[in-house]
C-alpha cells in the first residue's frame, strides 16, 4: 500500500507542477519527510497519509488508485 500511496502521491504532484517544498508546507511536514514518503522509504503513518492529502489538496481515494480492491474495500474505500 505504501508503494501505491508513493507513486500517486509523487504523479499528483508533478500533474500539479508542484515542487515538494510547496507540497510539504501545505501538509505541515519537512520536504526530506515528504521526500521519504514518495520514494517509498518511509513506513507511512495514518498522520503521513492525512499531510500528503492536505498537501496534495485531495482525498484519500485517488492516493489509493491502483491499490489491492481487497484492501481498499478493507479501509472503506
């Protein structure tokens, strides 16, 4: 799930033509956290996941897009 949340997150941004540094200042975090999340070398937490939707101004659904429909349908989603 990490490796889908990073890759979206990371195709959200460059779609956006936003650089990490305006996306971390939205989400509240560091721009190496943010870095580590989209590179998938950080262990999401339910807070990374909430910063990166803050930050990417979206919802949880397409962060997800591409993920396991078992574990979507798992977190509701």
């Amino acid at each position: 799930m990490s490796v889908v949340i990073a890759r979206n997150a990371r195709a959200m941004r460059a779609a956006a033509q936003l650089r990490q540094t305006e996306v971390a200042a939205r989400a509240g975090i560091s721009r190496t956290r943010l870095s580590l999340i989209e590179s998938g070398n950080r262990r999401l937490l339910v807070e990374d996941v909430i910063a990166l939707c803050r930050g990417l101004g979206t919802s949880l659904g397409p962060l997800l897009d591409g993920a396991d429909d078992t574990d979507r349908r798992t977190l509701g989603v």
